[in-house]
C-alpha cells in the first residue's frame, strides 16, 4: 500500500513538471499573442496614418496644379499684355514721329498764318478799294472781288487746319499716354499675382514634398509592422506545434499513470480482499477520473458558455459542444482540477483567460448558442475524449472538428 501511494506521488510529481513546461509554453504563446495584437494596433493606427498623410498629399498635389495652371494662364496673359505694351509703344513711337511732322507743319502754318495776318495788316481796306477800283471792267471787277473772297477763305481754311492739327497732336498725345499707363499698370498688377502664385507653388511643392516624405516612413512602419506580426505568427506557430507536443507527451505520460495506478489499486484491492476475507471485498474505487459528471451550478454554466463562445464562437454547435466536453473530460481527470472554474482558470491553459477576453465575455453573458451547447455538455452529452484542442494546421494528429484538432 505504502508502495502504491510513493507511486502516486511520484506520478503526481512528474505531471506537475510536465504541466509547469506546458504552462511556460503556453504562457510564451500568450505573450507572443498579446505582442501580435499590439502590433496589429500599432499597424493600424499607421496605416490610418499613411492613409491620412496620403490625402493630404492628394489634396497639395490637386492645389499644386491649380496653382500652376493660375500661374500659366497669368503668365500668358502677362506676356500678352508685354505684347499689347509693346504694340502701343510702338505706336507711341509712330504717333510721335506723326507728332513731329504735324508740329514742323504746325510751324510752317504758323509761320504762314503770320504772313497772312501781316499782309492783311498792311493792306488795309482802302488798298482793297483801291485793288478793286483799278478794275479795267466789270468783269475784272468781279474777278478780283473774287480773288480777294478766296484769299480770305483760304486764310480761314488755314485756321482751320491749324486748330485741328493742334487739337490732333493733343489728343493723340493724351490718349497715347493713357494708353501707356494703363498698360503698366496692367504689367505690375499682373507681375505681382505672377510672383504671389510663384510664392504659392514654391510653398506647396515643399509642403508636397514633406508629406510624401511622411507618407514613405509611415508605410515603411505599416510594412515593417506586417513583417514583424509574420515574423510573430510564424513563432507563434512553432510555438502551438510545441505545446501541442508538449500536451501529446503529458497525454501519454497520464495514459501510462493511470494504467499503473490501476493496477497498483487493483493490486491492493486483491491483497486487501485475501487479508480480510470475501467479507471486506466490495468498495475496490472506480478509475483514475473523480468520477461520474459533476455537478453544475448557475456560475459554473456560465463560466463553460462564456469559454465555448471565446474558442468556438465562431465554429460549428458540433464545435462547440466539444470545446465544452474537453472542458468536462479535465474535470473528471485526476490530473487536472476538478472543478469548472479550476480547469478554466489553470494557468497557461485557455488564451482568452490570459488575455481578458473571457472575463470580458462572462460580464457580458455568452450568446444562446454558446449557453445551449454549455446546457447539454453538463447534461451529460459530452461528444468527445480528448482533453486536449488546438487550432488546426496539419501538423496535429487528432480529430478534427471545424478549424481544430481534439487530441
């Protein structure tokens, strides 16, 4: 008997350090589950990032090319007006060699005018009278009353066209200045927008060129972000191969425990019986389980559909239900706690416990399927024997139900 029990505890012993290892594994696979999610996190805020750098870089590169096209269109109008510019003082320039000629001509009919008035002056009307009584006749009469008619129009025409060549030259020189003017004007208004919007582009291109800048480092950080959470779900991965070794091997060492504790039980039993007689033979125990489905309260049924719905949420109600009977098959092991909440809360076991997630989900209540599939689990209808479940990827021997594998 004492035999038996040295045997017991030496099982006990070399399952606690097969736990422990399957504990650090599992704690590695959290941390390195915790760290991928951080990861996610910080991908997603650079990408929302790179996403917002992005329409700012859209949004320079529309007013960069507004500017542009403001600046091309003001510099074909400044050059248009260079033209016009140009063209009238061009003009100017004809207008005043016009000017020059209309002056000496304006001189020569002062100069004229001046002769005429002289000799208007010296011939008085007598000297008229006296022009036209030496007519020899009538007709010579009329004919030198004529000429002196026409020599006084004419000198009245000559008026004239002094008057209007004085008001030519100072008309034209008015509105050939005005002209000018308005012209330059026109240039300087049109240079200072032509420099504002060069002010505009050169400001917008270096903004544009900052933010495309930024816009490369943060899909840099997006894409170093996803390298590294690759990085960390191929460990990940290595590490699920090796805790589902880990739990194969403590599987087989239970299996092998069980089977020698049986015996050394019904060894014992055996012994007991021969020492006592027939009499004593009757209570021999029943297995290495604790024995039978155990019993259920309101907490307890919420605790196994609050795990059902964080592992198997997304998985079939065939899936679900056996989420929930490896969670029975630990408590009827005797290598595990015999209590729902032991097994949920065991260290390094479930995830969603380590992360928060299921108490998240157990404030909240699990959803009606999750809570029927816990009902009838602790019903009895328990649809598997593995003790174990993991997600599956072919490397895991085992049943296969949805995306895992019960072993």
């Amino acid at each position: 008997m004492k035999r038996m029990w040295k045997s017991l505890a030496l099982a006990l012993v070399l399952c606690g350090l097969s736990s422990m290892a399957v504990s650090a594994t599992q704690g590695k696979i959290d941390e390195v589950q915790e760290g991928i999610e951080d990861l996610e996190q910080q991908r997603e805020q650079a990408k929302e990032e790179a996403s917002q750098l992005s329409n700012e870089a859209d949004s320079l590169e529309g007013d960069l090319k507004e500017f542009n096209n403001s600046l091309a269109v003001v510099i074909a109008e400044l050059n248009e007006t260079e033209r016009q510019l140009n063209s009238t003082r061009d003009n100017l320039e004809d207008t005043r060699k016009d000017l020059k000629a209309a002056k000496k001509r304006e001189k020569e009919q002062y100069a004229s005018m001046k002769k005429r008035i002289q000799f208007l002056y010296e011939m008085d009307t007598e000297g008229m009278l006296e022009v036209l009584l030496s007519a020899e006749n009538f007709a010579d009469f009329l004919s030198k009353g004529e000429y002196i008619i026409s020599i006084h129009n004419y000198d009245r025409k000559m008026l004239e066209e002094y008057r209007e060549t004085k008001n030519e030259i100072a008309g034209k020189e008015k509105k050939l200045e005005e002209d000018e003017a308005l012209l330059a004007d026109l240039q300087d208004h049109q240079e200072a927008k032509k420099q504002e919007l060069a002010v505009l582009v050169d400001s917008t291109s270096e903004k544009l060129g900052a933010a495309k800048k930024q816009l490369a480092a943060a899909q840099a950080d997006v894409q170093a972000y996803e390298a590294e959470i690759e990085r960390q779900k191929a460990y990940e991965a290595e590490l699920e191969k090796q805790k589902a070794a880990e739990d194969a091997k403590r599987m087989e060492e239970i299996k092998r425990q069980e089977e020698e504790m049986r015996q050394q039980k019904a060894n014992a039993k055996k012994e007991q019986a021969a020492g006592e007689g027939a009499s004593n033979v009757g209570n021999s125990g029943g297995g290495a389980s604790s024995g039978g489905s155990p019993q259920s309260s309101g907490s307890d049924s919420a605790m196994l559909a609050a795990i059902i719905q964080c592992e198997a949420g997304g998985e079939s109600y065939e899936g679900k239900l056996a989420v929930g009977s490896v969670v029975l098959n630990r408590v009827s092991s005797s290598h595990f706690p015999n209590t729902i909440a032991g097994v949920i809360y065991q260290g390094g076991q479930f995830s969603p416990v380590a992360s928060g997630r299921f108490a998240s989900v157990l404030a909240a209540g699990a959803n009606a399927s999750c809570r029927q599939a816990a009902g009838e689990v602790l019903n009895g209808n328990i649809t598997i024997g593995a003790l174990y479940f993991r997600r599956n990827d072919g490397s895991i021997p085992g049943t296969v139900i949805g995306n895992h594998v019960f072993y």
